[in-house]
C-alpha cells in the first residue's frame, strides 16, 4: 500500500503511527508487549493475541484444545502450529487428539 492510504494515529499511551486498516492495535504498544522468552514470544502479535484472549498463557493450558480449536481462534494461523507443536513437545505435552 500507499503512504497516502495509511493515516496517522495515536495510541492512549502517546505513539505515533501509520495505519491502513482499522486496526486499534498500536504497533509500538505491541512491541513492548512481546514477551522475551516462552512460547508466546515464538509467536507473531495476532498469533498471541488469539491465545492470551482465550486464556491460553503456558502450554499446559495449550495442550488442553486440539489443533482444530486453535486455528479457529481469530489471528491465528497454520504457520503458528509448528512452532506451537514444538514447544509442546519439548514439555513432553502435545495437542488434545
């Protein structure tokens, strides 16, 4: 897209930014978000939003939901289950059958 389609915003924290879409989500905000380690910090900001909106923060709640479940959850995609099968596994846990 264009600069001339995007359109300055500002978030209650103070940033600054461009924005096409109507998206809310402020991407400085969202930086600062991102955890440093875990496997939420594996995941892009729409992968982790959809899990800590369904209350999904370890992997043991994780492992409670199929891989069906998850890729229903709005902001989330397959390019996340790998990583997500990874870190499950590396706890001896994996997807509800």
């Amino acid at each position: 897209m264009t600069e001339s389609n995007k359109t300055m915003r500002t978030c209650p924290q103070g940033h600054q930014y461009y924005k096409s879409s109507d998206c809310p989500t402020c991407p400085v905000c969202e930086k600062e978000r991102k955890p440093d380690s875990g496997f939420l910090s594996l995941l892009s900001a729409p992968a982790r939003r959809a899990l800590e909106h369904h209350g999904i923060l370890s992997l043991q709640e994780l492992s409670k939901y199929s891989e069906k479940e998850i890729l229903q959850f709005h902001g989330m995609g397959p390019a996340s289950l790998p990583k997500l099968r990874t870190a499950l596994r590396d706890q001896g846990l994996s997807f509800k059958a």
